[in-house]
C-alpha cells in the first residue's frame, strides 16, 4: 500500500514569533533545511501523491514549491484557514488512496520512515484512523503531556498526563471520514472523537526519536536529535 500524502503546513504565522516575520513557518531551516522540505523527505519514503496547504504567507510556499517540489499540488486556504480537517477535505481532489496519510510539517524524525511503520500496522476493516504515536521521553521538544494512551488492542482513548504517549502528527485515515463531514471548517479532533467512541480509532509506537519543532526552542533541540541520530 503506497498512501497520498497531505502535509499540514497552513497556520497563522504566530507561535514562531519574529522568526517567521518574513517568511512562514515551514520554511524556518532546521539543520540546514526547510521544515517543509524535512516533511516531504518523510512523505516520499513511502508515500505517493503529496500535497501541501498553505495560508500564511502562502506565496512564499507556493514559490518554494514551484523551484523545489514542482510535482507536489498546493492547496491555498484563502481569505479563512480551515483548521486540520477541513484542510484535508479542501485537498482530498489531489488524494486519491484509501486510506491517505497526513504529516504535520513542523516536525522532524530520526528512524525508520514514518508512513512505512503506519502501513505495516493498518487493518482497514477494523480502523478508521491510525495514529503514529511516540513516548513522551523520545519526544523531542515537546511542551505539556502525552495525548493518547491505547487498550491491549491499540485502541485509543485521550491521556493528557505525561504518561500518555504524543502524536507525531503522523496518521493514515479513511479519506471518507473527511468527505463525508458537513462543515467546511473542522478539526482532526473532531473525526478522532467519533471514531473513538465507535472503537475505531488506532494507535502504533513510532520506533525512532521525533521532534516537534512548532515554537522556537525546538528547533536547537531538534538539531541535537538529528546530530545523534
């Protein structure tokens, strides 16, 4: 199974601070490279189609896109950003797998391909979504506690404490789930939930370190892990 890909790479440009006064957080260089450019690595070592969406300062991303990655689609979210599931929906034209994947692209990874640990472990008749999860020690950068804790089946439940395990933004998921929801802006959360309460939604450990790189301080810390790797 060779899942699209959908990079979340629209926000604000606010959580950066003046880092990303001229340009948007996933072209920030983390380790000599663009965030973005680090997600797309991680996208193509098993993933197909790839598209990215952009809100701030979209124009560079479209640019950057067009010199670097001309075979990867962009999807604008213009005049209003449309949270994370409705970013995906807005995309689904340019993802034609099922499932699809998804990758934040503020993060960064040190092992094996994230999206080929996610397909080794899917089982569409019993999942709705796969979550790509790692243990609050091997997440690098990481501020607050865990999200997720799953039962003896890997099915999730929410876990906020520092026990519970993080998501990596890493997930494969029925593109259905995305298509089929009737509002225009949504979140994640929102098809999380429902899958949880149905028992269909599904947590893997990712093997390696990962490194969230959405605030400032990640980024010398994310270096560090990508230099011991």
């Amino acid at each position: 199974m060779t899942p699209d890909v959908m990079i979340l790479a629209a926000g604000f440009g606010t959580r950066m601070g003046a880092l990303t006064a001229d340009r948007p957080k996933p072209l920030i260089p983390v380790a000599g490279r663009a965030l973005l450019d680090h997600a797309i690595t991680a996208a193509r070592a098993g993933g197909g189609q790839i598209a990215v969406n952009a809100h701030y300062r979209a124009d560079q991303i479209a640019a950057h896109l067009a010199t670097h990655h001309p075979d990867i689609a962009l999807s604008v979210e213009m005049p209003a950003i449309l949270d994370s599931g409705g970013g995906i929906k807005r995309a689904l034209p340019h993802l034609r797998s099922d499932p699809i994947a998804t990758l934040n692209a503020d993060a960064v990874w040190a092992g094996p391909a994230p999206l080929s640990v996610l397909t080794q472990a899917w089982d569409g008749a019993r999942m709705g979504a796969l979550v790509l999860l790692v243990p609050r020690a091997r997440a690098t950068g990481r501020q607050g506690g865990g999200d997720f804790t799953p039962d003896p089946q890997g099915r999730l439940s929410w876990d906020r404490a520092d026990t519970g395990l993080v998501h990596t933004g890493a997930q494969l998921i029925a593109p259905a789930l995305l298509a089929d929801h009737p509002a225009e802006v949504f979140s994640l959360r929102d098809i999380w939930q429902a899958l949880m309460d149905e028992g269909r939604l599904f947590g893997v450990t990712y093997p390696g370190h990962w490194a969230d790189v959405g605030h400032p301080e990640g980024i010398a810390q994310a270096e560090v892990m990508l230099a011991h790797a």
